[in-house]
C-alpha cells in the first residue's frame, strides 16, 4: 500500500460525482475535464487502479450495474457452501480463516481485551484497521467520513476494551487484506452477537464480482422472516471489505445502504467486476 493507493481512490472517486453529474454517455475528454486531468493522464492512473479503460469502468459505476450483477453473478448461498466457500475455503481472493467471540465474552463489551489500531492507505481511501491477538477484528473507511469519526464508530463497538494504537503489528495483517502480499491464511477475529456473526459468516461465502440479497442471507442462515434484522447485522459488520458486506443489495437490485457510504459501496463492487474482467 502507498499514497498513491489513496491517491487514485480519490481520482476515482471524483469520477463517480462525474459519472453521475455527466451521465453515461459521458466521454473521457469530458469526465478527465471534470476533474481537471488531461485525457491520457487520467486514462493512464484509471487503468492501473481498475485495470480497465475509463470507459469500462464507467459502466460499473452506473446504479444500473447492480441490477446487472443481481441477473448474471447472483450467488445462492447454499449452493457457495457446498461448493466449498466456507472458513477453510478460498474466499473472495483471500485465504481466510475466523474466530468468533464466545457470547459472554461479547456481553461484556470487550472488558479485559487488547485491541491494536492503525491507519493504513487502501485501494478504497484511508482505512482503519484494528486487530487482537488473534486477528483482524475491525476495518473502517474514513474516505466518505473523518477519520475521527471512524475511530470514534469502531471503538464504541466495544467501549470496555484497551486501544492500543500499534501499525507496525498491524501491517502484515493489512498488507493481506489489501491484497499487496499473501502469507497464509489471515485470520480474523469476529467480536459480534451470535445472530451477528451468523450473517457475517453467510457474507463470507460470498465470492469476489458476486452478489447476493438480504432476503438469500436470510434464507441462509434459516431465519426467512429476519430480513430487515439481516439488513441491520449487514450494516454492523466491523471487518469491512473482508466480510463483503458490500456484496448484499437488495431483491430490487438496489444497492441498499452501506455504513462507510454508498460511493465507496459503488466503487467497490466496480472495483471487483473490473479485476475480474481484466
């Protein structure tokens, strides 16, 4: 990870207020105009972000695209564990592998733990990632927030608990979870109520440049009714990115919410769709 990571996040970024101020038939004379580059300059820092043209992406970005993903890679979640997508699988590009929180240790808010936190840069903007002893246990984005306000949502998942800021400890961890380095299994450690961590383990069946709907996690984890309590454990996911809550939309083919912000939900799924095309 470097600040250029962040860096062309942020170009990106802009281009979906672009996108969307301009609409779809926008050319790359016009979007590079919108955010004051040069067609080439700006051709050339997309590519090497996304991994397509300006063009292509742009159509990722479009609100229609999770309608199209909903049609096409739509990913039954019976079918995903079966398949093998499951904690000692291959799991959205990562090998993953998790721990949960006994229930009374949850209750207690996190007293008596040590949780470590660092900033680190990502291909999504700032991130904050925290971690235990036993694994990663928090990821926030501060790209749509301050990071102040990050911080402050993390910690009050679990105002009992030490906070240690140590990125040095932390980086391995965030190295893999960006993808800049594999070294064996990261794991992670799920700090939520048991309903929670149900949902959260659905997600993670969820393989890169698919999706699913609320209703499916529902069906899933065999509380049909539960989908509006589906859709809130979704929004509380702590690890964002590696538990893909991003990849939960709605029945309709709406994108629904997303806790770090819709544009950063938007730019991870095209992000995801483009390096599975390239």
């Amino acid at each position: 990870m470097t600040q250029s990571d962040s860096y062309h996040f942020h170009v990106m970024r802009r281009a979906i207020d672009a996108v969307d101020t301009l609409g779809p038939q926008a050319t790359l004379d016009d979007l590079a105009g919108e955010i004051g580059m040069s067609p080439a300059h700006f051709q050339r820092l997309f590519s090497k972000w996304a991994g397509v043209s300006p063009k292509r992406y742009q159509q990722y970005l479009t609100l229609s695209h999770a309608k199209r993903l909903l049609q096409q890679k739509f990913t039954t979640l019976d079918a995903a564990h079966e398949s093998g997508l499951s904690g000692g699988g291959r799991l959205h590009d990562l090998f993953l592998r998790w721990e949960a929180m006994s229930p009374g240790d949850y209750a207690r808010a996190g007293q008596g733990l040590t949780i470590y936190w660092g900033w680190f840069e990502s291909p999504f903007g700032p991130a904050l990632v925290m971690g235990t002893d036993k694994g990663i246990c928090g990821i926030g984005f501060a790209a749509e927030t301050t990071a102040e306000d990050t911080m402050k949502d993390l910690v009050g998942r679990w105002p009992n608990a030490a906070f240690i800021e140590d990125p040095i400890r932390l980086r391995p961890w965030a190295l893999q979870a960006f993808g800049v380095q594999q070294d064996g299994p990261l794991p992670l450690y799920l700090i939520g109520a048991p309903f929670q961590i149900k949902v959260w383990e659905a997600l993670m069946q969820i393989p890169s440049g698919h999706v699913t709907t609320y209703s499916e996690i529902a069906q899933a984890i065999a509380h049909p009714k539960a989908v509006r309590a589906v859709g809130t454990a979704v929004g509380r996911n702590p690890i964002s990115y590696l538990i893909p809550c991003h990849r939960a939309l709605r029945k309709s083919g709406g994108l629904g919410g997303y806790h770090w912000g819709i544009p950063v939900k938007r730019a991870i799924l095209a992000w995801e769709a483009a390096r599975e095309e390239a």
